[in-house]
C-alpha cells in the first residue's frame, strides 16, 4: 500500500522551512530536514534551522543533531530519514522532507547506490591521515590505489575524496564500481509529493543579503567563534557551511567583518543560484512556487487540492 510523503526542495532563504511548518499543520506532519548543515549542532544561527519557537509549532527531526567534529554525508542522512519517516507512517502522520542539499532529496526519491557502510575503525584512520598530511596527499593515495574513483574526483573534494577513499579500504572496490550498481530505493512503497520553490533571481539574491545581516545581528560570529575554539579540520562539512570559513577568516583577523559578510553574501548568491539550477533541471515536481514562499493561503489551498 502506498505511503505519502511531500518533499519541499528549493534554493537557500526561499522560504522552504516556513512552508513546511505551514504543512505539516494543515496535514498532521512531521518535518524531517533534508539539508547538509543544518544537521550539525552548534550552527543554528548561521545555517538558518527552524527556531525554538518553530519547533513547538511541529515536530521537527535530523536537525542540529551531529556534533560537528562527524563528517556527516547522504548516506548516513538516508539511513537516518528511512528510520524516522517508518515511525512517523507508523503513528499515521504525514512526512514532510524539506531542505535545499539536492543530492539528499535525489537520493531518498529516485534511489541511492549500493554502497556498503564504512567501518568507523576505517573512518577514523582516514580522518586522522587528512589532518596530518593534507587532503592532496590522500587524493594522490587514491589515484595510485583506485584511479577510477579519482578521475571522477577534483583534487580539492575533500569531502568526496576521503568518502571515495575510505569505500574503497572498506569495500576493496572503487566507488566507480558501485556507482555502476542498480540504484536501491530505501522506501520503495513511498508516493511522493514533491514540491518546488523556484523564485526570481533578484527576489532571492535580496534575501540572502537580508538574511545574513540578520545572522550577523542575531549573534552568528560568537557562533562561529565557538565552533572555530574547537580547532576542527576545515575540510570538515560543517567547517564548510556557508559563512563559516568568512568569519573564521575575520575572527583570525585576515579580512575585517565587512568584507566577511560581503563575501559570505556572495558565496550564499552563487549557492542559491547553483540550487535552483539543480532543482530546475534535476527534480520533477507535482508543484511549483515561482517565487519565494510567504504564507501564501492560495499556494497551500493548491496543495490541498493536489496532495492526496
């Protein structure tokens, strides 16, 4: 029997995560986040999860939820979400997966490789050697053990570099390999209602402007300068989550704040473009929203009509 599930996906600050709150009270839902940062703790600020107040409104699941130090990748979020959209079907209530990481969304609806798990003995080794030696050192590792997966690979990846290799230690096969494997799909009796949010380019492009300033005002760099105490490996995802690495470079006092939230801006601006051309192309959806979500009662009377 058919199990419902709506997916939101769209471009950074286009209003996904209001929409999903708005729906999941309208269809007894529960929010399950599909966005790379926000499943780390300590980034509440600067990767825009839902608020203590938000959170009362609905109940909301893979947010803020590991430490910072993981390196946290798509197939651990699809094992995590496979879990809890089972439970939240189990208490008749409605799944709703929202976030604006592409790649999650692909994986959990269309399926996802046969890629066994990682041992965390392999895992930690692998980590180990990148913050000792340098992420360029383990690409020229893999190229000479597994040239397959390297050519598929740029040499500053470091996030795909380290995955690609520690699949290769555990596995002995080439992530090309698996990548050649008929594609799995995790909740094959999932029927999914898939929505998109694809605003105009000067509507969101102010947004994001906006939206960081907010940040800034809301305390993100004491949030920043936290995480940066902790002396993580900058290749690490959440070390990577926009606006990170710009303050960081402030607080070491290589740029000034100004230039930290131009450039962060910028870099959200090229994001959010990147998103919506991925969405565009990549996800076939049973609605669209040609602008930025606003509360729009027509938009969720849409909804309604279409979502069965």
């Amino acid at each position: 029997m058919p199990q419902n599930i709506i997916v939101i996906g769209g471009p950074t600050a286009s209003g996904k995560s209001s929409m999903a709150l708005d729906l999941a009270q309208e269809f007894n839902g529960v929010i399950i986040n599909a966005d790379a940062s926000q499943v780390y703790q300590g980034l509440s600020i600067i990767s825009a999860a839902p608020s203590l107040t938000d959170k009362t409104k609905a109940e909301h699941c893979l947010y803020e939820y590991l430490d910072p130090s993981i390196n946290g990748n798509v197939f651990s979020w699809l094992n995590d979400a496979t879990r809890i959209i089972r439970d939240v079907w189990n208490k008749n209530q409605t799944p709703i997966v929202v976030g604006g990481s592409g790649l999650y969304i692909e994986n959990l609806v269309k399926g996802t490789t046969p890629i066994p798990e990682v041992k965390p003995e392999i895992r930690k080794a692998v980590t180990e050697f990148v913050e000792k030696n340098g992420i360029q050192i383990l690409y020229d590792k893999l190229l000479a053990e597994d040239p397959a997966a390297a050519f598929m690979l740029h040499t500053n990846d470091s996030t795909r570099v380290r995955r690609a290799y520690e699949i290769f230690l555990s596995s002995g096969k080439s992530i090309a390999y698996w990548y050649k494997q008929p594609m799995i799909q995790k909740l094959p009796e999932a029927d999914y209602f898939i929505i998109s949010l694809l605003p105009s380019k000067s509507s969101l492009n102010e947004r994001c402007d906006l939206r960081f300033e907010q940040m800034i005002s809301n305390g993100a760099v004491d949030e920043v300068k936290t995480l940066a105490s902790r002396n993580l490996s900058p290749d690490l995802p959440a070390m990577r989550a926009k606006g990170v690495p710009e303050l960081i470079s402030y607080l070491s006092n290589v740029i000034s704040l100004q230039e930290a939230i131009e450039l962060s801006q910028l870099h959200t601006r090229q994001y959010a473009k990147r998103q919506i051309t991925w969405f565009r192309n990549k996800l076939k959806a049973d609605l669209t929203l040609a602008e930025c979500y606003c509360g729009q009662k027509d938009f969720i009377n849409d909804v309604k009509k279409l979502y069965k």
